[in-house]
C-alpha cells in the first residue's frame, strides 16, 4: 500500500513540472477557474460516491489535484487566447469576401 500512495502522490505532484510552461500572467488570469472546475469535479466525485455511481479505492484524488486542474489551465489558455482570434478571423474574412 505504501508504493500505491507514493505513486499517487507521484502523479499528483509531476504535472505541477509544466506551470512555467502557462506563464505568470497566463498562471494568475486562469488559475481560478481551474480552480473552480476542480473543486465542482471534486464535488461531483463525491455526490457519486454517495450514490453509489462509482467509487475510489483512495481518499487522495490524483487526477482532479493534478492532471485534470492543469489541462483546465492549458486548454483554457489555447481557447481563449487563439480559439476565439481563430473565430474572429473566420468571421472577418466572410464579411470581407460578402462585400
């Protein structure tokens, strides 16, 4: 049991490695919603627990602290930082071509 708990542990802490790839300023604007999307996915894990959907075999969950909050971070960034500038050009060069 105890290599399992310093696996998870593992997994928890080495998706932290990528932060300095998201940047300070990227880091502040987007941690927390990251943050809120964790704490509603903790909230629902629990909820299912209780009912009885699913359940874990360990009270530390890896995938919300570490891998699920930081994929929120990096693919947040990328859609609101080139999604929308990808829509906006779409839609500038339709109205350009209509004229």
């Amino acid at each position: 049991m105890k290599k399992t708990n310093g696996f998870i542990i593992l997994m928890t802490l080495l998706p932290w490695l990528t932060v300095p790839f998201i940047g300070a300023k990227s880091l502040r604007r987007f941690l927390p919603s990251s943050i809120f999307m964790s704490l509603f996915l903790i909230a629902e894990g629990r909820f299912a627990e209780k009912k009885k959907w699913w359940w874990f075999p360990f009270n530390l969950k890896p995938n919300v602290l570490g891998k699920i909050q930081l994929s929120v971070l990096f693919l947040i960034k990328t859609l609101l930082l080139y999604g929308f500038q990808i829509i906006y050009e779409k839609s500038v060069s339709k109205l350009s071509s209509s004229k």
